[in-house]
C-alpha cells in the first residue's frame, strides 16, 4: 500500500504580483512558509520547502524558526523555470511514496479536503487533485521523471503536465473546505484580505 511520505511547500517563486516574496508574509505572526509547514507536520511525518535559487535557503531557514530541524530544503535544478522547478525538485529529493503539495500562497491547508485526497491513494495514480487545481494536491515521486521532461522541453504548464499524466480528479465535499484549500495571496489586495479576515473573531 502506498503512503504519503512528506508534504512539499512551493517556495522561491519570483512573486512578481505581490511585490515581495509571499512566503514570508505573515499571518498571526508567523510567515507563511513557518505557517504551512507547520500545518503539513501536523498530519505527515516529514515536510520540504522549494527554495527555487540556492542562495534563498538560508533566508527560508531563518523563517522556518525551529521547525527548520524538522525540514528538508531543496533547490530548483532548472532555474527561472516557475513551480515546474519547484515541483521537480521537491519530487526528486523524496523518497518513493505520495508527496502532497502546497504553494506557499496557498495560506492554509483544508485536513477534510487532505483526507478526501488521501482516501483515493489505493487507486495507484500518478496525481490525485480537484478539477482546475495542480496544487493542494498529491503527486507520487514516479512523476519526477515526467516534469523533468517538460521542463527539458521547457513547457513549464502544470496543467499541461496533468493532461499527459494518470490522475484522479476529486470533488470536495465540503464548500468550506474548497474555499480553504484554494484560497490564493497573489496581490497585496489579497494579502489585506485574508489578514484581515483572520483577525476578526
């Protein structure tokens, strides 16, 4: 049977939109990156953060605060190549097993719409994902060689990746649960947003 061997974080993007890098926005008072793989740890036994440019490691380290002893950092091979990169390094660097992944925009993991994923592992898939969404998602470690395909022939499409892979397409039962998984920081205005929705009671 197979299992989830770790949760992955897509850090080190170039964040263009936002204006600053989105993994170490804070919510709660905690960066995003300190937040999500935290919330990973929860439920799995091992987590790792994409840091796309080595040089960036040290900056996430510093972030991650005491969870870092707790982390693996990978760098992307294929640089300024988007979360392809990120994806690809994560991937690699795992042992063999599910990975579920994350972007670090994504600022809070859904455990009903996990555990709706998860339930679907039996079925030997090479991804297991909602409609529409490449992230908040389980991809097994095979598929490490298939990115690294199409960032070799630099088609850096995630979506595009599914349509060639094996997948299951789940439906979230829970509306909540959807709007939590897929709920994106992509601009400051988004930033403002979500901060100011968790600091009403």
């Amino acid at each position: 049977m197979e299992t989830i061997v770790q949760g992955l974080v897509l850090a080190g993007g170039k964040s263009s939109r936002m204006g600053t890098d989105k993994a170490l926005l804070t919510i709660e008072g905690k960066p995003l990156v300190y937040r999500l793989a935290g919330q990973l740890l929860e439920r799995l036994p091992a987590v790792a953060v994409s840091v796309g440019p080595p040089e960036r490691e040290s900056v996430y380290r510093k972030a991650m605060g005491e969870l870092a002893g707790r982390a693996a950092f990978v760098a992307d091979g294929y640089p300024d190549c988007g979360p392809l990169a990120g994806l690809h390094a994560g991937l690699a660097a795992a042992p063999p097993g599910y990975v579920f992944v994350i972007a670090c925009d994504m600022p809070a993991m859904s455990p009903a719409l996990f555990d709706q994923l998860a339930a679907h592992i039996g079925s030997g898939a090479d991804v297991i994902h909602c409609e529409g969404q490449p992230f908040h998602a389980l991809y097994h470690t095979r598929v490490a060689e298939a990115v690294r395909g199409a960032l070799e022939s630099q088609d850096y499409r995630v979506m595009g990746l599914l349509g060639r892979l094996s997948t299951v397409t789940v439906e979230p039962r829970d509306e909540a649960g959807r709007t939590t998984a897929f709920t994106n920081l992509n601009t400051p205005d988004d930033y403002r947003a979500f901060s100011k929705q968790k600091e009403e009671p």
